[in-house]
C-alpha cells in the first residue's frame, strides 16, 4: 500500500512527551474522520479513501481549495473528575 487514509492514536505521557499507541492503514472509527477531512479540507475522504482502494486515482486530491487548511485531525482529551459529593474525597 503506498496510498490511502491513516488511523493514528497518540497519547502523552506527563512532559507531553507523544508515544504512538497504533497505526492503522484504515480510515477512523470514530464516524467523524470524513466530517473533519470534508470541514477542514473541501475534500470528499470517503470517496477519496474508496477510490484509492479500488485502484483509481483520486479526483479531488491536490492543492486544497482557497481557505482550506492541508490536515485535519481530531483530539480527545479528558475532563477533570468532578466528585458527587465534595466533601467525600472517595466520591
């Protein structure tokens, strides 16, 4: 495979130090990865990502339209825990 979509999962330790959890040669599971790719990019990931694996060449990929980014990505971060009862510091 020389083309095609990437799931990437990066995760920093306590000095923000990035370890690589995975690396797949498949688009994200999340359901947003096209909604982001399409927002930031005006590009069509799945039908990109289809026509790749199919063996055709990609129609939209290229220069990115005019105010248009060239990456897209989405983070997870953790909330801070809130207790249920503050004055219980096991809650």
């Amino acid at each position: 495979m020389e083309n095609g979509p990437t799931h990437t999962e990066l995760r920093l330790d306590s000095d923000g130090v990035p370890y690589i959890l995975e690396i797949g040669a498949r688009v994200g599971g999340s359901g947003v990865s096209h909604a982001i790719v399409e927002s930031a990019t005006g590009v069509d990931f799945f039908a990109e990502a289809f026509a790749v694996a199919l063996g055709r060449r990609p129609g939209s990929f290229g220069a990115p339209a005019p105010g248009y980014v060239n990456a897209a990505g989405n983070y997870i971060s953790p909330l801070p825990r809130k207790r249920r009862n503050p004055r219980d510091p096991r809650s």
